[in-house]
C-alpha cells in the first residue's frame, strides 16, 4: 500500500509543477509578491497532497521564533521537502539553490522570477563570493533567505558535514541565525520515491546572536540543528518500538 500511495503522490506532486507552471504562468509577468503567492499556493497544494495521498502529515514547531523580516535561516537537509515545506510559513522565503536548477519548468522559472539565490558550485571560491552578493542584496529587500549548511540532502543518521557557506554569510550579513531542525528524511528519504506515513517536523529554534567567532558560530549552530534532529529522530525510534504515534 506504501508503495500505491507513494506513486500516486509522485504523480500528483508532477502534476501539481505543470498545472502552477502553465496555469499560473501570467504570474511571471507581474510584480513579485505575485510570483511568490504562486510558490506559497504549489507549496501548501504539495503537503495537501502528501498528508492525504501519501500519509505524511507536515507540523511546524517553534513558530514563535521563525522570523517575518530579513533574516538568515539555516536548515536541515535531509529532503527535496526541505525546499518545499518552508514556503507554506514564511512570508518572503528566499533559499540557495544550484544553478542547473533554473533552466527547469516551474520550478526554475519562478526561482528566477522571485530572485532565489542560484550558485554555480563548480567554481568554488567565486561561488561563494557571488552568493554572498546576491545575499546581500536579497537581505536588503527585507526577506529570509535559507541555506542548508550541509549543502546537499544527507541521509538520516550520517554524520554532519556543515561547509564554510553559512559562516560566509553570518559574517557579512551581521546578523543572528535562526537554526531549523527537521526529521523530514525518515518520511521522504533523500534518495527513492517511496514516502513512508507519519509525522514530518519542521521546528525553528532560538536565532543564534550574530557577532560570534566563526569557529563558535559553526559549534553553536551544529550542536542545535543535530541536537534538536536527532531528538526527533530518537522519538520516531521510541515511537516504533511502543506501536504509539
């Protein structure tokens, strides 16, 4: 049963892309928070389908420190919903995506329109210094810009492997980092098309002050991010082995 629901969600999360694409697509042509409704709409259209089709239900926890106005956040990745998700709560999100991605229907086409940030990883230190830019700028327009420390989705359980990229940011952007832990891999694994029923946690903890030390930055923001996931991962563990949930 898995597995019928699992495919029929990919079909509805496809289908979903090309109905916003082409539906929505005037969008495109108009001023920006136009462009970004879209995005909010596919977002919460998207976990419509996964809590109904596929089981998987989204909660958001720790709402009182997810910030409204120009922010950094940095995530968790352990999932293609970790893009997703955070469009349904935050007003202006704008996250650090690869380059190769603008190119695609829908997808890329709003990411374009609405100014995500694109990165062309293959050039290393120049990619850097343009997502910085591009950053700055973004945080000037008042909104919340996400990166995912890691920098690609890890699967649940492997070792942290958090990259220079938030620290870049943090410094120039002086400001704190509102750190956001998730569980998200467990119900839509990193790799695979099955989704596995549940509950699916997105939780925004105390934003780190800005002004630390990079090293004590990178210790502060590591310890939260896995503390707070792998206690959610250590309920899931707790909640299989009681038959509760």
């Amino acid at each position: 049963m898995t597995t019928i629901r699992s495919l029929v969600f990919v079909l509805w999360l496809y289908l979903s892309m090309v109905l916003f694409a082409v539906g929505l697509s005037p969008a495109l042509l108009l001023p920006h928070r136009y462009a970004m409704g879209v995005i909010r709409g596919w977002s919460r259209f998207v976990l419509f389908g996964l809590r109904w089709i596929a089981g998987v239900k989204v909660e958001f926890r720790g709402l009182e420190h997810r910030p409204t106005g120009a922010a950094l956040i940095a995530g968790k990745h352990q999932s293609m919903l970790d893009v997703i998700a955070p469009f349904a709560v935050l007003p202006d999100n704008c996250f650090i995506m690869k380059k190769e991605l603008r190119p695609l229907p829908f997808f890329g086409w709003f990411a374009w329109k609405t100014g995500m940030i694109a990165v062309d990883r293959s050039a290393h230190s120049k990619a850097l210094k343009d997502m910085v830019k591009q950053a700055r700028g973004r945080f000037a327009e008042g909104r919340q810009i996400l990166i995912f420390p890691e920098g690609t989705r890890a699967a649940v359980g492997a070792p942290a492997d958090y990259k220079p990229g938030i620290a870049a940011l943090y410094r120039d952007l002086d400001c704190p980092c509102v750190p956001m832990a998730t569980n998200s891999g467990v119900h839509w694994p990193a790799h695979g098309f099955r989704r596995y029923p549940g509950t699916v946690v997105y939780e925004f903890l105390p934003a780190i002050p800005g002004g630390l030390k990079r090293a004590e930055f990178m210790g502060e923001l590591e310890a939260r991010i896995e503390g707070a996931s792998g206690a959610m991962l250590a309920a899931e563990k707790r909640s299989a082995l009681t038959g509760s949930g």
